[in-house]
C-alpha cells in the first residue's frame, strides 16, 4: 500500500508540474501585446573571454506597426555596427500583430548578402518576391509552426511574467542548420537594476537555457516588462546585451 500510495503521489506531481507549464503556440494572442515597447533604442552587445571584452557591437533596434498591400504588420528591424566591417548587418522582420506570427524575414550582411525567407506556418523557405535576394532553394519543413527566434527578447516581454511562471515555446533562426525545437523559459524572481546615473529599476529575471547548451537570463522592468539586460553563457564565451539608457 505505501509502495502505491508513494507512486500515486508522484504522479500527481508530474502532472501539476505538467500543469504550470504554458505551451504558447504560434497564433497565441498576447494578452500583454498593447505594452510592447514601440519606437526606437539601442543596445551594446560584448563577448568576454577569459577577463577580455571582445568586438563591441551596438545595435539600433526599431519596433512599430508598418501597412504593406493594404494590410498592417508589426516590423522589427535591427541594424548592427561593430569594429569589425565584416560582421555588420541588419534584418528586417515582418510578422502579425498581436501574435507574432512571422510572415517574412531578410537580413543583410556583410558575410552573406542578402536571405530573405518567408513563413507560411508549413515552411521556411526562400522569399522569392526579393529581387535582390541571394538566397535560393532555400526550405525547412515545419512539423508545428515556430516563432522567430531573432527576436527572442520583443517575444519573452510579452509573456504574463510573474514569480514562478514557466512556458515553452517553438523557435528557429531563419536559415540556421539547427531545427526548430521547444525551449523552456522561467521568470526565477525580481531583481533590482542600478543604472550608471544611480536609479533603479525594479525587474523580473527571465532563464533559459536553450535545451542546456547555453545558460541565459534576461532582465525586464516590471512596469511595462521593458528590455533592460541579458547575460549568457556558450562554452568559455560570456555574452552581453545591454539597454543603452
């Protein structure tokens, strides 16, 4: 009876663990879509090894709802400057308001010209309507539908952050080798941020750690669940980002 009554119990736990785990499927409304910041700032973004910064990069980041062909999209462009000519470059990301659902995606670099790529929910495939696109023959078939990656940190702001609160969700970077997968996210709790001019900003604390392969928490103000900082870790590679105040 105690072996039964021990392996009820435990199953219980499975399940309620099961339970406080949010899937968000791509199609989800946020509810929280109304405060995503809109407008344009920058980040710095910096590596360090062993003790040593590495390439500083800083990144102007624009976020606002654009009409293309009569129907309104939410545009995020990114656009990236560093000490090094060959790794500057910019994106430019449609997708549909209120979900999120990516609907087209070109970056432009230095390294591999132009990638334009197209989502239909099905695939990521190349966008044949960009003339100039150096992209061909380009397609991922898509078991379930994926948000995009690229713009991880506008996505987790948009989630229903409190202590404890845990979700999944299904992403990909447009034409990387790496397949789409489900990546687990938990706010751990509330941090206080100083500024350099010596104000605070009251946070939650977001983890990930991309199916274990690189530990990585980001900071959001509780008061609009603004991007404030992320810091991570690939290997011996510490990574930075930054909000430039």
């Amino acid at each position: 009876m105690k072996t039964l009554l021990t392996s009820l119990a435990l199953l219980v736990s499975v399940v309620t663990i099961a339970q406080d785990i949010d899937t968000i499927h791509v199609g989800h409304r946020f509810q929280h879509y109304d405060q995503l910041e809109k407008g344009t700032f920058n980040q710095l973004i910096f590596t360090e090894v062993q003790g040593k910064k590495r390439f500083p990069v800083l990144k102007t980041i624009t976020v606002e709802e654009v009409e293309r062909d009569g129907k309104t999209y939410l545009s995020v462009c990114h656009d990236w400057l560093s000490a090094n000519p060959e790794t500057n470059g910019s994106f430019t990301y449609l997708c549909e308001p209120g979900t999120l659902r990516p609907v087209s995606h070109v970056r432009r670099t230095q390294q591999k010209g132009v990638e334009g790529y197209t989502f239909d929910g099905k695939s990521v495939q190349t966008l044949d309507t960009l003339g100039d696109n150096d992209l061909t023959d380009f397609k991922v078939d898509l078991e379930v539908p994926t948000y995009n990656w690229e713009i991880d940190i506008e996505t987790y702001s948009l989630l229903p952050m409190r202590e404890g609160y845990r979700a999944v969700m299904n992403f990909y970077h447009p034409g990387a080798s790496t397949p789409p997968g489900y990546y687990l996210l938990e706010v751990e709790g509330s941090e206080q941020v100083t500024l350099p001019d010596g104000s605070t900003l009251d946070c939650w604390v977001v983890f990930t750690d991309y199916g274990g392969t690189q530990p990585t928490r980001f900071w959001y103000t509780k008061k609009g669940q603004n991007f404030v900082k992320m810091e991570g870790k690939y290997n011996q590679v510490s990574i930075y980002k930054l909000r430039v105040y």
